[in-house]
C-alpha cells in the first residue's frame, strides 16, 4: 500500500546558514542507504522524501539508524485535489482494517503549503464525513481513535499511520572527526555512539598486550566496531601493541604508577595518530570515579599529557545508564564478552588514584617515551570496519 | 605445528578420514531402508558398533550412537532417573561442564543432587561417598579420567561399593577421556552406563556413544524414528560412525604401546621441566591418565605462557576448553589448594598418537625460555 517514505529532520533545521553543510552530509548518509537500490530522494518544502514500493521496509531500517533523522515515516503519496485525497483516505482505511480491528478513527491533517485551499479543520470534517459514509460501522474519537489517519499536504499529499523514531542527532561528519581509544568494554562503544549522534566522524584506536593479551580480544574489539559502523559508517581501527611499553614501565616506574604513566602513553599514541590524520580530538569511554584511572586528579593528570582536546561525554554518566544505552545500540553483549584488555593484564594491586603530575614526570624522564611512541606507531595494524 | 591439547580434541587419524570419505562416497543410504543398499549400510552399522563395543568388553546391542560425550552424557543422566521428585542423586563437583549442567537441570526439578568429597588430586572420597549412599539414590554420576589433572578413578571398586549399598543404585561413568587409552572391561564392572566420543581418540568430531548395560532401560530424550533401539532417534550418521570405528579398531591395535610411549614422553618432559624451571608443581593424582599432564608455575599466567607458545604454533591449553571461556566454573583446577600465584599458572599438555620425543625437547626449550621472559616482565624491579 505504502508507496514512499517520509523522512523528517531533528535540530539541524534550526541550523541558520550552515544548515546547508548539515543538509549536505545528511544527504551523503541518505545516498549510502539508498545505493545500488534505484531510488532517489527528493524535497518537498523541507521533509526529505524517497518514492519506493519493493525497498519500503529495508530502506525504512536503515533510515532508522542514520544520524539526523528524528522520524522515518512510511506513507501513501497521493495528488491533492479533493475527490483523490477522498478515495485514498478510503483506500487506506480498507488496507488498514484487514489486519486490524478498528471501530473508531479520526483525521489529522496538516498544510506545509498554505495556499492549499482548504484550512486542515475544514478537511478533517470533510474527510471524516467521508469515511463515516464509506464505511458505516465507525466513528470519530478525537481522544482515544483505534487509528488516526495523518494527511500531509505539500506539492503532492502524503497520507501516514505510523511513524518510527530516528536515532535524532546531527548528520554523521558535521561536527568534526575524532579518534576513539576503544576498548572491549562496556564504555567506549557508547562513548562513540554519543559522539557520531552529535556529527563526529570516528576512527578508532585500540591498545592491546598480545601476547600478554588474546587475539580474541581484538577481535571483540573489532566486533563492536562492527556494530558501531551500522551506526557511523566507514570506521578505520588502529591496533596498537604497547607491551613493551608495559615492559618499560614496568622496569623503571613506580608499581602504582603504571597505569596511570600507561593512559599518558595511550593518549600520546592517540594524538600522534589523530594529528596524522586531521583528526580534532581524542574520545574516551572515562566516567568520573569509575576506576582509579578516571578520579579527577587522574584525568587531569592524563589530560596534560596532550594537547589535543580529551572529549569524554560519559564523564556525568552513572554505570547503569552507560549499560542502558549499550542494551540500546546492541554493544552489551558483546562487551561483557571474558577477554582480557591490557589494562587489567598490567593492573598493579593499589593504583595511585591522587597521582602527582610532577612524580608522574618524573618517573617518565627514565623511559625514551618518544622512541616507545614511534615504535609502537611503527608495529601498528589497521583495519577498515564497514 | 605441535599440538598438545588432544583432551579437547585430536587430529583425525589418516585411515579414519578415509574411511569416511569412503563411506560417504559408498555407504550413503540409510540403514532403515527396506531395500538392498539399505541393507548393506545396515551390515556396516553393526559392523562398526561391533568393533566399538568390543574395546570395552561389551557387546554390540550395548552400543548406541549419539551425536558426542556431552549427548551421552544428557541421555545417561537423564534417561536413568524415574522420578525426579524425592530422588537423590551423587555426582562428583569437579566433574566436566556437561554433567554439571545436566545435574543442575535435574536439581530444577527437584531431584536431590548430593556433591560427593573430593581431595585436592580429585580422588573421590570412598568414606563420604559410603555415608551418602542410601535407598532414594537413584543415580552415581562419575568420571572417569578427569579431563584437567587426569586422575584416573578406581571404575571397579567405586562400582561395587554403590552396588553393594543399593543394587538398584544407577551407575553412570563419563570416560570421554579413557576411552580407548586406559583399558576399560565393563564385563568386569558393574558401571550401568558408560559415555564415550570419537574426537578425543583421533576420530571424527560429531559421533560418539553410551553403553548401556543389557536389561536396563535408559529413556531417550530425543524423540522420532526410533532408531538407535529407540535411545536416540535419527538416521544414524554412517560415515561418522564408521569413521569412528576405524579409529577404535587403531587404538584396539596400539593402546598399550601408546599408553607406554606416551607416559615415558609425560615423564620425560616433567623432568625437563622440573629441572629447568623454578618453582614448579606438577598436579598429579597418584593414579593417573598418562595422556595428561597439568603443571602449576609460580608468578605465571597460564592464559599468557599460552599466547606465547601460540605464536610458535604450540598449542596447550589453561584449563579444560570446553569451560576455560568461563571463568565462572568452579573447575578441579581451582581447588588444588595452591595458593594463587600458583593456580593462576596452571597450564594443562595433553598428549596424542602425533606428539614425539622431538617435540617435547622443542616445547621444554620454548616454555623454559618464556616461563624466564615472562617473570621478568611481571616481577619487574
């Protein structure tokens, strides 16, 4: 029945001049879910609108995922003069009640054109009236309808049931590019779900220990970049080996520094690869308190070992609502998978959760830290996730 | 490659894969067809559960197929027991994930499962064991060789003090990892079932058995054609099975032999290790299964010396594969009683018909090397 597909867009309408550059990476998203399928999309007094039949539900789906896109409505596209609305509004409700019991209704209908000349209240009446003749056995519930058929009248009419929320945001690429620090864990896959919802492009990097660590740990890893790509797209991910950092620093640093001096070595390796790449930031998966690593003083202390932005936006984020979100964007399961990362290989018994930036520095000035980086750099791996 | 992780699995002898091609490529008709090639298939059927048998002491109509020791294992556990309600049931709590799981599902039930004393070798405890026997226990769950340590049970004497309480008693021996390495004789014992798979003997993956004694009734938890004398319905998997039997007609040929060649190479090796490696302990049952060898090194990961060895294609395990993804499982490992920095370092080699004196002096000079490296790394300054 169902012959195109409405879809609306979230806050990026409010956008004043650059509204432009949100629109056009907002297309970019909409012509990979349509590629290879023979469809186009089209605008029609600022909904975006793609006419198809066969691709409804696949294309509906994916639709679904894309940042920017608060609703995704399939709908029955019509022509505006009076008599087609009338016998389409019929159409639908005979297409509706094979599958469904409905015994009340009511008529929604909105003008994005306003020069139509029929005021929405009048064309409610009218194809109200309409309906109740038609069919007889309903009536009209305002408050409570078994359905409500929706008209949507801008150059052509476009009549809809049901609608399904988007993901919201702002379109993948508009705000930038940033490079995660992913790990097997819970975190740092919502991390960069909250971050691609607000625009930014990922790549990712990940740390590892093998063969202090298993091979089937990056491959977690590579499994919830898997699930994030349905969401962002393209994802380049960075393997980086760091156990002979781990090595070094072990040897030459305090126990209860090491995983403290091991983030500082984390992020350098991150801004190195980041500034390589144009990237504009780092993403963590930190939460304030969460572990010894992410106490204030910690971060900061981390924090000053780049100069390149730290973005950590589960920093407020209770451990219950980062799992809520995981439950939602399908990393969970995946996450709580029993592989080992480096970090918890390498976790001395009572990390220091107060360090000290200067005693920090200062253990690092035993380690050729430049020389580690470039090593590290040199041996990594990369991989595209699509 | 050496590969020294055959209580998980073994590579497929040379003459069973042929057999299997072979039976597929000629046997492919199902034993239950009236006609003529049917029939044919069905004479190699009884062929191979002939041979199966055999190995055991058992005759052939003692014989079922299943799809492994885990199907065997359910069937036995299962199918023994009358009434799930007021009846009691001993099994040993080391025993492998797939008679624990079963024992959990029987306790759901309201079956009454009663874990018998072990000692830390894994020797079940014959005093605790007498004390929990009674007239409601309806089943025994043991096993045979266990498949982290390889302690080897006394079959025999376990039997007979349980038939000797309550001769109505159920008796069920898991012997995965016997099975035609260490010598069974059920005409000897008075075991009731017995389960049995064809991978761990360097056969195919995917078929193994349950002997049942004759005149007891086992009910089936699979239901349909009623193949298998209705123990297991489904159209038997003939090439498996007769992949299967080759394998055991091979071990029935050098069981003893390799049961010997295989201690002098366990023996051989903890002497190596023992001499070239601080602070080692060697977990071993004083009756064992020569086929396994667990060891405990002090301030060493088992999971790390594993990766490490990996990436000079030598394969051991940590603890048993089938459960070592969880570490939730409360395994025979963790209660050896060492302290952690012990236990953390328990790997497990366990040998099979390819592994030779050659490798073994390789995997001594690998793991020495790295057991070294490895303590550098963690004990740091």
């Amino acid at each position: 029945m169902y012959n195109s597909i409405s879809i609306s867009l979230g806050e990026m309408v409010l956008k004043g001049k650059n509204r432009g550059q949100f629109e056009k990476k907002l297309n970019n998203q909409i012509n990979k879910v349509i590629k290879g399928k023979d469809l186009n999309y089209y605008r029609d007094r600022g909904k975006v609108f793609i006419d198809t039949i066969d691709e409804l539900e696949g294309v509906i789906k994916d639709l679904k995922n894309v940042f920017g896109i608060v609703y995704v409505t399939p709908c029955y596209k019509t022509g505006r003069d009076l008599e087609t609305i009338k016998e389409s509004v019929i159409k639908v409700m005979e297409w509706k009640r094979e599958n469904e019991k409905i015994k009340t209704f009511k008529i929604v209908s909105k003008r994005a054109d306003k020069s139509y000349p029929f005021m929405s209240m009048d064309l409610n009446k009218e194809l109200g009236g309409t309906v109740l003749k038609h069919f007889g056995d309903l009536n009209v519930d305002v408050h409570n309808p078994d359905i409500t058929i929706n008209l949507d009248l801008r150059s052509e009419c476009y009549i809809f049931t049901e609608k399904f929320k988007g993901t919201g945001g702002l379109p993948l690429g508009s705000n930038g590019e940033g490079l995660v620090l992913l790990s097997g864990g819970i975190d740092s896959p919502v991390a960069s779900y909250m971050m691609a919802r607000r625009g930014v492009k990922l790549s990712c990097v990940t740390f590892h220990a093998y063969p202090f660590t298993s091979e089937r740990a990056n491959d977690k890893v590579r499994t919830l970049t898997e699930r994030l790509s349905v969401f962002c797209g393209k994802i380049e991910l960075f393997y980086v080996n760091i156990l002979d950092i781990y090595k070094e620093i072990k040897e030459k640093c305090p126990d209860d520094q090491i995983t403290i001096i091991a983030r500082r070595f984390m992020m350098k390796i991150g801004e190195k690869i980041a500034e390589n790449r144009d990237l504009d930031f780092l993403i963590t998966g930190e939460s304030l308190g969460q572990v010894a690593s992410q106490t204030a003083k910690s971060m900061s202390v981390i924090d000053s070992s780049v100069e390149l932005p730290i973005l950590r936006p589960l920093v407020g984020m209770d451990k219950t609502e980062i799992i809520e979100i995981a439950r939602n964007i399908g990393t969970y399961e995946d996450s709580i998978q029993p592989y080992e990362d480096c970090c918890s290989v390498f976790s001395p018994k009572h990390p220091q959760t107060k360090p000290k930036k200067n005693k920090i520095l200062e253990s690092e000035s035993h380690l050729d830290v430049d020389a580690l980086i470039n090593d590290a750099i040199e041996k990594m791996t990369r991989e595209v996730i699509s | 490659m050496i590969y020294l992780d055959n209580a998980a699995t073994t590579k497929i002898n040379e003459k069973s894969l042929e057999k299997f091609v072979f039976s597929n490529k000629n046997h492919y008709g199902n034993p239950s067809s009236l006609h003529s090639y049917g029939y044919i298939c069905e004479k190699a059927l009884k062929k191979s559960r002939k041979i199966i048998g055999k190995i055991i002491k058992a005759s052939s109509d003692e014989v079922f197929f299943t799809s492994g020791g885990t199907e065997s294992n359910n069937i036995a556990i299962f199918g023994s027991i009358k009434e799930y309600e007021g009846s009691e049931v001993i099994y040993s709590d080391i025993d492998h994930p797939s008679i624990i799981g079963p024992v959990i599902e029987l306790r759901k039930k309201g079956v009454v499962t009663i874990p018998v004393n072990t000692d830390n070798s894994g020797y079940i405890d014959i005093d605790d064991l007498e004390g929990k026997l009674n007239s409601k226990t309806a089943l025994c769950i043991f096993t045979h060789v266990n498949s982290e340590l390889g302690t080897l049970q006394d079959m025999k004497k376990i039997c007979n003090i349980i038939k000797n309480n309550n001769s109505n008693t159920r008796i069920h021996f898991d012997c995965v990892q016997s099975f035609g390495k260490v010598s069974i004789d059920v005409s000897q014992c008075k075991v009731d079932t017995l389960s049995f798979s064809g991978h761990k003997i360097h056969g195919p993956k995917g078929i193994g058995g349950i002997y049942a004694r004759k005149g007891i009734k086992v009910n089936p938890i699979v239901f349909g054609g009623g193949q298998e004398k209705g123990l297991r319905a489904g159209t038997e998997p003939l090439p498996l099975i007769e992949s299967f039997a080759e394998a055991v007609l091979l071990r029935v040929e050098i069981m003893d032999y390799e049961y010997e060649r295989i201690l002098n190479l366990r023996n051989k090796l903890i002497m190596g290790l023992k001499n070239s490696i601080e602070d080692i302990r060697i977990n071993s049952a004083e009756k064992y299964s020569p086929y396994i060898l667990n060891i405990s090194i002090k301030d060493i990961k088992g999971e790390v010396l594993l990766h490490y060895l990996e990436r000079d294609e030598i394969f051991i395990s940590t603890g048993s594969a089938c459960s070592s993804k969880d570490g939730s499982v409360d395994n025979v490992v963790s209660r050896l009683g060492s302290e952690k920095s012990y236990s953390d370092g328990t790997i497990r080699m366990s040998f099979g018909m390819y592994n030779d004196e050659t490798e073994n002096n390789i995997v001594l000079e690998k793991v020495t090397g790295y057991v070294n490296e490895i303590r550098e790394i963690t004990r740091g300054r």
